[in-house]
C-alpha cells in the first residue's frame, strides 16, 4: 500500500524500521544453521574424496586380472560336491574377483553348498576330490583342517555357522546352518612373491 505524505509519515518509519527488527533474528538464525550444514557437507564431500582414492587404487592395483578371475571362478573343484550337497539359495553363481590390501593383491573364487550330512562326510569327499584334482595338504595347516595348495593357488573349506553368515549379512539360514553347509574357497595371490598356502 502506497505512503502518503504528511501524518503518515510517522507511520512510515515505523513500518520500515519494523522489519529490521524482525529480519535481524531470522538472519542469525539462518546463518546459525548453515555452519553446522556447512560442516556436514565437507565432511561428506572429504569422505568421498577418501572414497574415490581407495577405489582408485583397489582398480589400479586389480588392474589386468580379469583372466585370472575367470580361469579362478572356472576350476573343476568348485563344481564337485558330495552327492546330496546342493548349490544354496542365493548362492546360485560362484562369487569370483579380486582384492588389494597393502600391496598384496589376489583373486578368489568361492562357492556356497548346502549339505544335510555331517562335516566328515564334507571332508571325506574332498580329501579324495582334491587329490585327484592335483592338489595337496598345506604343509602348514592345521592337521584337521580342510587347506590345501596347487601351483600358487591355496583351496580351504570353511563350514558356516548362523553367526558367521549373519555377521556377512545373510541373515538366518537353517537350509544352511543345519547338516553342514560349507563354502569352497579358492584364492591366489598376483605378482607380490607371497606363496600359496591358507
């Protein structure tokens, strides 16, 4: 609404210095909380910043070992089993790729199954199983556990507890956790000099 002259005037300055008064709270307010949201956005962006250089490094260092991936994820003992183990549920494809850690760089290929027997029988199986395939007890294992080396490959059988796999994630699985559900680890490590063993 317009100002008009004479008598209003008065009513002019109150209305202007009106709302200085009332903008002076708004903007400290404002700026109060944009340090704190300031705060936050740097820290997220150095996070990713971080981020970004680890995963550069991860790619540089994994560089060049696709085909060493898939000749991993491709080896006949992943695939042997004792007759009645079966390829668990959402373990349909072997989990296969490469890790980098302080220089050291390997690729692995793993392989879940769910068994309704008992661990021996597990062991039985693949004390036959990897000896026909080439492989040998890890000189350095422990005497009952399943480790064993070929080339500069290391094999080990791990079996799976209901704490382990839902630690990774995986929740609560009885078609694994009872008999004895077991995973088939097989890893390498690429061009670092540290030999084959688990």
């Amino acid at each position: 609404m317009p100002l008009r002259s004479g008598t209003d005037s008065h009513l002019a300055r109150r209305v202007t210095s009106a709302p200085a008064i009332l903008l002076e709270p708004a903007v400290s307010l404002r700026t109060g909380t944009v340090r704190p949201i300031s705060l936050l956005l740097s820290t997220v962006f150095a996070a990713g910043t971080l981020t970004g250089c680890m995963l550069q490094e991860l790619a540089r260092d994994c560089g060049g070992t696709d085909g060493r991936v898939k000749e991993m994820a491709a080896l006949d003992i992943l695939d042997s089993r004792p007759a009645e183990a079966t390829v668990a549920r959402g373990f349909e494809k072997v989990d296969a790729g490469c890790w980098a850690d302080s220089g050291d760089v390997a690729v692995y290929a793993d392989r879940t199954y769910a068994f309704p027997g008992t661990q021996g029988e597990v062991a039985a199986h693949y004390r036959t199983a990897v000896a026909r395939d080439g492989w040998k007890p890890d000189p350095e294992a422990v005497p009952d556990d399943l480790c064993f080396v070929k080339e500069e490959m290391s094999l080990h059988i791990s079996f799976l507890t209901a704490e382990g796999l839902e630690e990774d994630g995986h929740g609560s699985r009885p078609d694994l956790t009872t008999g004895a559900g077991y995973s088939i680890n097989v890893h390498s490590f690429v061009n670092s000099g540290v030999g084959a063993g688990c």
